[in-house]
C-alpha cells in the first residue's frame, strides 16, 4: 500500500511539471530530475534554465575568475545561483569555450542529514548534436567534486573579501570590475541565452547609499550567498558535533558547560555577536567543577595562539589571491588588504573543552573557504549560525524540557524558529543576551550538577 500511494504521487509530481514556462515550485535536484525527464525537448543549460522556479534564478552571484570546474571571464562569467535558501546550488559555464560549459555542478543541502551532497549533470549534445544522450547525471558525491569540497561543503570566501567575484570587495566594483561589468550589461546579457533569463542583474551589486539592513541586503549577492551557506553549514556542524560530544567519554557530562561557553559567553554588542575569552571575570567557575579550571584555561590559550596564526596565514592568501586576479583585469598597484573581521574566540573556547575530552574538531570550519578551519566567518554572520543552532542538537526536548523550552523562547524572541535572518525587516532589534537571561543561569547550575557526578 505505502509503495502504490508512493509511486502515485510520483507520477502526480511528474505531470505538474510544464515543459512551456518556470515550475514555481521549491528548488531542489529531484524537481530538475523531474523536468528533464519530462521535458523531451530539453538537451541544454539554455533549455532549462526558464523552466526553473524564478525563486532560484532570483538571486545568484557572477564570477569572472574562478577556482572550480566551471570556468568564468569578465564578459562571460560563471553563473552561481543560490534562491531565497541556498539550499539548492547550481552553477554554470556562459561560453562555449570555457570548461564546464555543457554541464550544470549542484549542492543540495540534505534537511534531513544536515549536510551537503554534490552532483552534476552533462549535456552530451551541446558539444555533439550526434550524441544519443539527452542529458547524464553523474552519481552522488563524485570524486571530481570532493577533490576540492574536502570537508563536502561549499566553498566560497567570508566577508568582507571575495576575489573573483563581481563586487569583489564589500559588494561593491573594486579596480576594473565596474568597467567591464558595464561591458556585460550592455554587450552580453540580453543576447546570450545562458544570461537573459535573471532579471535582477540590475540590482548587482549594491546601492551603498541604501543604510537599512533589510533594504541593501537583496542586492548584496556575494554576502547573501555567503551568510545563507554559512547558516546551512552551522547546522551541519551542529549536528556533527553533537555527535561527537553523545560518542565522548566524558562529553554527556561537559554537554551543558560546551553549550554556555558558545551561546552564553558573549558580550554586550548591540547585535550579541562576539564571543569573549572563556577565562574573562571568572567564567569557567561558573559552569565547571575545580579540577577542570586550570586545564581548560590552558588549551584556551594554547588555542587561541594557534589559531590566531592561522586567521593571519588564511586572510594573507586570500588578499595575494585578489591581488592576482585584480592585476589581471588590469589594475597596476591594487590596494588587496581586506579587515580582519575574523574572531578566533568561539574556536577557541569550544577547543578548550573539545581537546580534555580528547574530540576531534580540526575539520570543523565555518568559514568555506578552502584554506580556513575558522569558526567565526565575519561580524555579519553570527558565529556562523553555531550558537543558533546548536542547543536543538544537544539538548533533548523531553529530558532536557525546561532548558529546552527557554532556549527557544529566547531565539523565537529574535527570529523563527531554525532560521537566523538578520536582513529581515524588522530584525535589527536587539538580540537576547544569554550571559544576562535566566537560561544561562539554570545552564550553569545544570553543568555544574552534571560535571560534579564524575567525582562520586
């Protein structure tokens, strides 16, 4: 009975498709499965392209140098785009060419899993009209992909900084980037099919005269897409390291003191997005039992300096990198330097605890880029959306009630439930402060019962 009721809807979901304009329906790889299959007529990116959801056509960013399969140039970039979500990637080549330029490259974020999986589809005939093969998706998860999506995550640079990006610096055209955009604009877009079906490229990059958060953000793509992934990433590490703490020895005692030392531990920032040092005004006597003090306090420090190191050599190769490209497209002396926006400190304070308990979390990054294991992707992010998500991965709604139930009292305060968006109207009241709520005092009294069990 469960099959039949199964394949119906199969077969139901397949005849919504329409094969003459954009299938609004949510974006996701079986949706394009689906079109293809259908769609008989379909045997290219520019043939699929305007039956996608305009949701997901609505917002993509433009890269005229990149590092990944598909290639880009100032006239013909890659096409990266992302909907209202991220939750479906999907890029492209624009000339013929360039490489990739017969295949679509996909992420979908797995709801589910919590995590990224990588696919690709090919157009044999776009190359060859002869070929008998319409289209060919690859499998799941192909090496081609992990090869450089080592830690199966996107990859894409933190605020403020995105070297190859239209809009590369802050979102707005650094060196020649306003030239030959216009150049794009005028020559390209509305000619060439791969281009003509995003309507919003008027909107790119932004007005820096806009000052409202939620007015500017929409025409933001590189921070857009930046701060979407980085939510969907913190949920992928916020269930891996639950995992990790549940498999610990010792991690179901230190649960509690790990969760306030990342959502409790912040300042008084209007926004709440700083961590400060777990050693500040006596913290750590707050949440741990004596004997743990003096050793957290030393992987803190050991911590910290290793990973301030590692911020400087990250932001050095990302600024070389943009030096590079930007000389490229003709800049003679380029100013590449961006802020260091970095925070080392939520690593720090999490690898305190994580190194006692002997739990590995050197493949942990918030920041994608390729070179980082940073855990702080910029000031815009909010610790890359681990304190948002975290308390729904350690806590237990049933053993765990109270806390649970004041854990989202105070996010739902702030945004919905599971979503952290800042570029809302309406978001940039201010964010509750934990160190000042009762949920971190009944936190605190919570770690300390629980750590005091291993001495009896």
């Amino acid at each position: 009975m469960k099959l039949l009721i199964f394949l119906i809807s199969v077969n139901l979901y397949s005849l919504s498709i329409n094969c003459s304009k954009s299938n609004e329906q949510k974006s996701s790889l079986s949706l394009v499965q689906n079109i293809l299959k259908k769609c008989t007529e379909v045997n290219s990116v520019e043939k699929i392209l305007p039956l996608l959801p305009g949701d997901l056509r609505s917002r993509h960013t433009l890269m005229y140098s990149s590092r990944s399969l598909g290639e880009g140039t100032v006239l013909h970039p890659r096409v990266i785009m992302f909907g209202s979500d991220a939750k479906l990637i999907m890029a492209f080549a624009g000339e013929k060419k360039l490489r990739g330029y017969s295949s679509l490259e996909f992420i979908e974020y797995n709801e589910k899993e919590r995590s990224f999986d990588f696919q690709e589809v090919t157009f044999p005939q776009e190359l060859d009209p002869k070929s008998e093969k319409r289209y060919k998706f690859s499998s799941k998860n192909p090496s081609k992909c992990l090869a450089c999506h080592r830690n199966q995550a996107p990859i894409w640079d933190t605020y403020e900084l995105w070297p190859g990006a239209y809009g590369s610096l802050d979102d707005k055209f650094f060196g020649k980037e306003k030239e030959h955009f216009e150049r794009y604009q005028t020559e390209i877009h509305n000619t060439f099919d791969r281009y003509k079906y995003f309507t919003d490229y008027k909107k790119y990059p932004w007005d820096s005269d806009i000052k409202e958060v939620y007015s500017f953000y929409p025409k933001r793509k590189n921070l857009q897409f930046g701060y979407l992934l980085t939510q969907l990433n913190g949920r992928k590490i916020s269930r891996q390291l639950a995992e990790r703490i549940k498999k610990s020895k010792q991690g179901e005692y230190f649960k509690y003191a790990i969760l306030s030392a990342l959502t409790c531990n912040v300042d008084d920032d209007e926004y709440g997005r700083y961590s400060v040092p777990l050693d500040t005004d006596n913290y750590l006597e707050s949440i741990v039992t004596k004997p743990y003090i003096d050793p957290l306090k030393k992987n803190y420090k050991t911590a910290r300096e290793l990973l301030l190191k590692e911020r400087e050599d990250s932001f050095t190769k990302r600024d070389k990198r943009q030096c590079h490209i930007l000389r490229k497209l003709g800049a003679e002396d380029p100013t590449c330097k961006a802020r260091r926006t970095e925070s080392t400190l939520l690593k720090s304070n999490l690898k305190a605890f994580t190194d006692m308990l002997e739990i590995k979390i050197d493949d942990f990054s918030l920041e994608l880029s390729t070179s980082s294991h940073m855990m702080n992707p910029g000031p815009h992010y909010e610790a890359g959306g681990l304190r948002v998500f975290f308390w729904k991965e350690i806590l237990d709604p049933i053993k765990d009630k109270n806390l649970y139930s004041m854990y989202k009292d105070a996010f739902n305060s702030r945004f919905s439930e599971g979503e952290y968006l800042w570029f809302k109207k309406g978001a940039d009241k201010e964010l509750p402060l934990f160190n000042k709520s009762e949920v971190c005092l009944a936190l605190a009294k919570k770690s300390i019962d629980e750590i005091s069990k291993l001495s009896k």
